[in-house]
C-alpha cells in the first residue's frame, strides 16, 4: 500500500502566507485567542482556481490559473481587488484576502475580505486579449461573486476598463445591470471621479488626525514624501493645502528639497509634463538623483508612498521624523518597526492610513445600490467623516490598551478583535 504524503494545500507552504500567519499569531497571542480560534482564521472559507484559455491574435491556444480567495465574511459581503501579474500564487493571493479582512474590519466597514489573481503579465497581451482574458476570468467566477456576496475591484495589472468587462460580463449573466457586483468602475458606468484621489486623500487625513494628537495640529510641520505616483501625489496635495509645509518630494528618479517649502501645485505639473519631479527648479531647491536620501531628512512627518521595505535596519537610525504615515503598502520591514517604536516614533501602519480606496469603494457600492447620484464633495466630505472617525477610535484604543506596541500590532489586534467578535456573534465561534 502506498503510504499518504501530509497534505499540505495549495497555500500552506507560500512564504507571503506564512508572514500573514504569522502576523495573525502574534495578534491572537495578545488577544489571548485560543489556538482552534487562529486555525479558524487562518484559512480562507473557500478558494476558488480556474482555468482561463483566451485565443491570442496569432490564433494560438493559451491557458492561464486564476484564483479568488474568499478569506472572511463574518462582517459582510467579501471585497478585495484583483492582481494580473505573472507572479501571483494562491498563496499570495490568499493572503492579501487575510489583510483584506483585517483591513475592512479596521475601517469599520461592513465587508470581510477577498483577493483575486491571475497569473499573467497584462503588458504582454493585446487590448482584444485582454479583454477576452478578463471576461473569460469573471465568467469563470461569476458564480461566486456578486453585489451582496464578493465585490471585486482593481489592483496591481488591473483598471477601470477591465472593471468596466468584468461589470459587463456578470450583468449579461444575472440579466440586469448589477452596478454593485464592482467598484472603481468608471465614471459612465456608476464609478466616482474622486475615487482616483481618495487613497491619498486618506493618508493626508491620517497624517492629520495623528498630527492633531501628536503635535497639535499639522500647521507649519515639515513632510517629506517619498514617491509620486497616485498615493504620493494627493497625499502631498492635500497636506500641503491643509497647513503642512511640503518640503521634500521623490520619485524612482531622485528627489527635490526645499527646506522653506516646496509648491505642491507646481511639482504636480513638472511631473505631470516630464514624468520626473527633479525636473522641478525654484529658488532654494535642492535637487538629487538618489531617491533614498529623501528618508532621512530632517523632517516632522515621512510619507513612504511608494513602495515595500523602503525603511530598514540599514537606515532606520538615521530617520529623523517624528511620525510617519504609511502610504504604500508594506514600507517598513519589523525590525525598523520595532528601532523605531523604541525611539518613540510613531508610525501609523498601512492598514489603517492607505485605507481610503476601500472606504471610497464602499461609498461607491452602498451608493449604486440605492440608485443614488452622489456628487464629488458628498463622497470626499463621508470618506472624511469615516476615516476621521475611525482614525480616532483606533488611535485612542491604541494609547488605552495596547500601547506597549507599534500602533500596527494594535491596529491587527483591533481588526482581529472585531472580526472574532462578529463570528461568536453570529454563532460561528
Ligand atoms: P504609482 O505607480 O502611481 O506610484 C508609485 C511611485 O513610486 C512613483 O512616483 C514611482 O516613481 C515611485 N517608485 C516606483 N518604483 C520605485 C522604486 N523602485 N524606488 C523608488 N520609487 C519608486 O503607485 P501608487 O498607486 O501611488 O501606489 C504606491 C503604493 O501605495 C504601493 O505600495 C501601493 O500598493 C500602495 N497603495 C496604493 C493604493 C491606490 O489606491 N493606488 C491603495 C492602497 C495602497
């Protein structure tokens, strides 16, 4: 008789999902959550995979793996975007559906979490296959999604238009147009204009709120922000228009500095126009071809937008700000983290700050839902209220209960804590 191999499935042995369970550990042990409770969590309620055969523009078959990972629906309907890159895996793909859950449940949002992927890199097909790619993904999940079961959206490789395909293909299937069954559609077809700024805008108010707690206020405080791109760009707009003097901005190419002050407006057009920001001249800029630099000014608050593990043992002891406001996703790797909570620094974790595309998602949802007709100021004025709101709660359950740790363990424990307590409420647990 052949002897059975432990299984091990599709996921379990995907180093990305090992560190989100491993994330997930540390917060249940200060939660004093009890091992069957973490091995509740730690697998997504379902994973689906299918096999998606597009015929490319040379009349050759090809197959690609897709996958959706449903992690937790404890508080509501699943809701995550979907990556096209030739490295996704089900494991990694499971495991940003386990921060999707943490993060929706941070924001106070009435959503679990989900994530999607297909393994492809989308710059290697043509717009018709693309399309056929997308539609033929969504057919193959159709069954499994839908406005008040998974919302999907956009995230690394994917965009409106495809939002726009994968719209279209789930409504052909229900036979009706299901304008929540996605967000960040676009605009024609219920997606907000505002759903561009709203992640950036969401780091500016995070940096404000923890201002307002740390310093006073974010009047006269330095920023430097470290990448331009769709978070760096609103997030030092808006900063810049609240009070912060903006005296530092980067991108891949290097960074200008102005210690009296940069103008936000102007850098926006010279990047806008030549696609570098050290292209930016005024009197008293200084301007660098290395964009690392830029961390280590001697700044009030550090907006890393743009991209992981950009803060590191290597120069975390030269970092001078006081507050640092995670816009990207993943910027500081724990050993920083853990230098610079000893130091006193605070850093608000990427969970919590770069939350404002989802809150943005689910005002865009709960709006095509009603039917309603939102305009611009109504949508930024309620991603206002919410984040702020949660902001505040989050930060002071922080200070009260957890604060011998990086507001980011607190911010897991709060998240997990909230999730746990909405399944025992429901009978799961
Ligand atoms: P983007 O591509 O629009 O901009 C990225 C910026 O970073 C650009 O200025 C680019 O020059 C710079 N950059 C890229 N590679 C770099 C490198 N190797 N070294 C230094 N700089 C580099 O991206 P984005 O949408 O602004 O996203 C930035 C970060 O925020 C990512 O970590 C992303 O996952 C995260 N995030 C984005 C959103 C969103 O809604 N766009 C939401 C949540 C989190």
């Amino acid at each position: 008789m052949t002897e059975r191999v432990p299984y091990a499935s599709l996921y379990e042995n995907d180093p990305v999902y090992q560190m989100a369970v491993n994330q997930l550990r540390e917060s249940a042990n200060i939660l004093g959550l009890a091992d069957d409770v973490v091995e509740v969590l730690r697998h997504p309620e379902k994973l689906i995979q299918v096999k998606i055969t597009i015929k490319r523009d040379s009349g050759k078959l090809e197959t690609f793996l897709g996958w959706r990972s449903q992690h937790n629906s404890a508080l509501g309907p699943y809701k995550g975007g979907v990556r096209y890159a030739e490295t996704v895996t089900p494991g990694e793909v499971v495991a940003l559906s386990m921060w999707m859950t943490w993060k929706c449940a941070l924001a106070g949002l009435p959503y679990g979490g989900g994530k999607g992927g297909v393994r492809v890199n989308p710059k290697t097909l043509s717009l018709r296959e693309l399309e056929e790619l997308s539609r033929k993904y969504f057919a193959a999940i159709a069954r499994e999604v839908g406005p008040d079961i998974d919302i999907p959206a956009p995230d690394v490789g994917t965009n409106p238009q495809v939002m726009g395909w994968y719209f279209d293909e789930y409504s052909k299937l229900a036979g009706y147009p299901a304008w929540g069954v996605i967000t960040a559609k676009p605009v024609e077809l219920g997606g907000l204009y505002v759903r561009v700024i709203s992640t950036g805008y969401g780091v500016a108010l995070s940096a404000r709120e923890a201002a307002r707690k740390l310093f006073g206020g974010l009047e006269g405080k330095t920023v430097a922000v470290h990448g331009f791109g769709n978070v760096g760009i609103y997030a030092a707009k808006y900063l810049a228009e609240w009070g912060a003097i903006v005296v530092a901005i980067s991108d891949s190419k290097g960074y200008v500095y102005n210690p009296k002050g940069l103008n936000v407006e102007n850098v926006i057009e010279v990047k806008a126009k030549t696609d570098a920001v050290t292209n930016y001249r005024e009197e008293g800029v200084k301007v660098s071809n290395n964009h690392m630099e830029l961390l280590e000014l001697p700044v009030d608050i550090l907006v890393p937008a743009a991209i992981e593990n950009v803060i590191t043992k290597d120069n975390v002891e030269r970092v001078k700000a006081k507050l640092i406001v995670e816009g990207a996703n993943g910027p500081t790797t724990p050993e920083a983290d853990k230098v610079l909570h000893d130091k006193g620094v605070v850093v608000v974790p990427d969970i919590l700050a770069n939350a404002g595309g989802v809150v943005m998602s689910w005002i865009e949802w709960s709006h095509n839902k009603m039917g309603c007709f939102l305009t611009d100021e109504e949508a930024i004025s309620r991603l206002d209220k919410m984040m702020t709101l949660n902001f505040n709660r989050v930060f002071d359950e922080w200070q009260k209960k957890y604060s011998n740790y990086p507001m980011r363990v607190a911010a897991y424990v709060i998240a997990i804590d909230r999730v746990v307590k909405a399944m025992k409420l429901r009978g799961w647990i």
